[in-house]
C-alpha cells in the first residue's frame, strides 16, 4: 500500500496566477509548510500514484481552479480500500464556486485590472529587489461587507498551509479588523493590478474603562514574496494605524512563534533606536525613562515587549570581553526572567522551624538559578540575530 500513500504537503501545489503562462511554469508553484488541519495528523494522502493537486488562484481576485491529476488510483474492490476524498477534506475551507475547467479560469484573468483593494489605503512604499523598483501598498479593512467577506475567506485559507494551530476567523465579530497589504504591478497588456502579498488580522480587547488592546493574532506574508522584509513593514504599518488613537492601551500579540518575534523585535529595537530622545550613553546608565515614555506614545508597544527592546539595545552596546560588564548585563536580564519566580512564602513554609524553611528556600533558589541560565542562554542567540539584523539596516 505504501506506493499508494503521499505526502499532503508535497501534493498540494499552489500558484498564484499572473498571466497564462503561469498556469503551466513550474517556477510559479509554492508548496505547503504543513497540511494537517486539512489532512489529519499524519499528512498523508491514500489511495493515488503520482498524486498532484493543483490550487490556482488568480493573482489579484483570488478565483480558484483545483484539478486532480494522478498516474493511477488504489482498486477498493481489489484491496478493500477506498482512496481519501480529497474534495471532501477540502470543501469547508474553499469556496462552492472554484472553476475545475482550465480555460475559463484562464479566462478570469483577463479581469484582473478591474480588482481594487477593500477599505482603506493606510501605508505606501517602495522596496528595489533585484534592480527592480516594487510598490506596495497597505489597505485597513474595518466595516467588512458580504463582497470582501469572500474574498478574505480565500485569502485566510492560506494560513492553513503556513500558521500553525491557525484559526479561520469570525466575520461576525466586528472587534476584528484587517490589514491587507498588496504589490501593485502591470500585466502583460501594460493595466495596474493588485495581488496581495500578505496580511493581518487584529481583535480589538475592550479595556476599562473606555479603552481597547489591540492584539494581533495572525501575521502572514505569503511564500512568493517571503524574505524582502515585507513583514517588518506591515507590522510598521499596523503601528501607524493606532498610533494617533487615544483610546488606545498598547498593541500585544497572541502566542508569537519564533520567527515572528524576530521580525517584532527587530521592528521595534529599529524604532527605538530612531526616537528623537535615544541616547546610548544614557540607556548605558539605565536611564531610559524619557525614550520609553517616547516609544510607548509613538508606537504603543506594550510594558513586557519594551523591556526585551531595551535588553537587546543593551546587548548591543555592552563589551562581552568585559567580564564585569557583560556580568552585570546578565544580571539586569536574569532580574526580569526571575519575575515570574517570585512568590510570596506558603502557610505552610511560615508554620516551619525557621531553619527548615531556609533549607527549602536554598534548594528552590538553586533549580531557579539553574532555569535562569537556561532561559537566559537560550535568549542572547535570538538577541544577536536582531542585533545583527540591525547593524546590516544601519549600514544601508
């Protein structure tokens, strides 16, 4: 049976469709990081050889095609086993209207110039990649309607194949807001066309009395246009967004991965070390009041987040061949890891001899300092890739 299993992540080949003759190069096609919301656990599919399921989305309106090829297919009657239903596993996550015939989805692309972005044009920019000028541009959606309700659904699907645990989000829920950004470019006939190149979706917390928390919950920049520090600018834009809202606490994140609190640290020690009030000398002597109070109003970045900015920016200036220095970094680091250490003593711990107490206190102070160090050797790698991000921006 095993020539009859394949991996979902590699049969699934998605594209985003320019021009027509996209639909037939293989240079256009990107393949899943994960398939197992759709496919289960495993990430397998039964029952076909040589197994290709082709997504094709044109590149601005998102109409969908899907065609299932395959060499040949498992004989149930001979082995008793049906081949998976791979409509069926996929119908709750695509659109009814997909198009299954080749030529009329290549036909839809003749209307992509007449797509426009929904809602509201908040961020415009120009990135030079490869010796070639790109514009992009960020839209905010805020008061979705029925027509942008089913674009986004084809849109979020692709969070399936790229964030994990990921959620389609509720519609219903007007607290949800949305940030779309698009590269804008000329097709074969010479018309300007949108295609998106990622967004964001952000639930909007009530805060007493009269406030909200923004936080963000999903972050995606789509696989064709990853590794141009597009998601570093869509966080910026997120920024922008809320920085003239008074009623407006700070901006948190919801469960970030790794790689997106790269991009989150690397945005924010940027913006620090831009602040008209940024001082090296100062921040030296941990008199930073004056550039947090800057910082927290510019950009709203919540208490816990500004504390790791300052970490890293002190990383970065501090002399590691410095024993003492570089011992009294990790102290001011170590300091703020044992927050969530300290504890008030138990009922039971005051009810002890004194001289028992203390042994017991001795023992936990050891595992913490232990657990410190971990934690702590574990952060300063991920600092430095910030830190050496940051020089590479600096220097341009």
């Amino acid at each position: 049976m095993e020539q009859y299993i394949v991996s979902s992540n590699s049969a699934l080949e998605l594209k985003l469709v320019r021009k027509p003759s996209d639909i037939h190069d293989p240079k256009a096609a990107f393949f899943p990081d994960m398939t197992y919301q759709v496919f289960g656990n495993m990430e397998k599919i039964f029952g076909y050889k040589d197994l290709v399921v082709k997504m094709y989305y044109t590149a601005c309106s998102l109409k969908l095609y899907i065609n299932i090829n395959y060499s040949s297919k498992v004989d149930s009657e001979k082995y008793g086993m049906n081949p998976d239903n791979i409509m069926e596993k996929l119908k709750d996550y695509i659109t009814p209207n997909f198009h299954s015939n080749i030529d009329v989805f290549e036909k839809c692309l003749e209307d992509e110039p007449s797509f426009k972005p929904y809602g509201n044009q908040l961020d415009q920019f120009i990135l030079n990649h490869n010796e070639e000028n790109k514009k992009f541009e960020v839209y905010v959606i805020e008061n979705e309607n029925t027509e942008f309700k089913e674009y986004f659904n084809q849109l979020q699907t692709f969070v399936l194949w790229y964030i994990d645990s990921s959620n389609i989000i509720d519609f219903d829920d007007s607290k949800w807001k949305i940030f779309i950004m698009y590269e804008i470019f000329k097709n074969e006939n010479g018309d300007l066309c949108y295609t998106p190149v990622g967004y964001s979706t952000i639930y909007e917390y009530y805060a007493y009395p009269d406030k909200i928390r923004p936080r963000i919950s999903q972050m995606l920049i789509l696989p064709p246009f990853q590794r141009k520090g597009l998601c570093a600018k869509l966080l910026n834009s997120v920024y922008k967004h809320y920085a003239t809202k008074s009623d407006v606490i700070d901006i948190t994140v919801e469960s970030p991965n790794d790689e997106f609190q790269l991009v989150r640290d690397f945005v924010d020690v940027t913006n620090f070390h831009n602040l008209k009030t940024f001082d090296e000398e100062k921040l030296r002597k941990l008199h930073y009041q004056e550039m947090v109070k800057e910082f927290k109003n510019l950009y709203k970045v919540n208490q816990k987040q500004v504390r790791r900015v300052i970490e890293i920016i002190l990383l970065k200036i501090t002399n590691r061949q410095n024993k003492d220095e570089y011992e009294k970094y990790k102290k001011f680091v170590k300091t703020r890891l044992n927050w969530p250490f300290q504890k008030k003593p138990t009922k039971l711990m005051l009810a002890m001899p004194a001289e028992e107490a203390e042994k017991i206190q001795k023992a936990d102070s050891l595992v913490k300092l232990e657990d410190l160090d971990i934690e702590y050797n574990e952060l300063e790698p991920s600092y430095d890739k910030v830190i050496k991000r940051l020089e590479v921006s600096l220097s341009v």
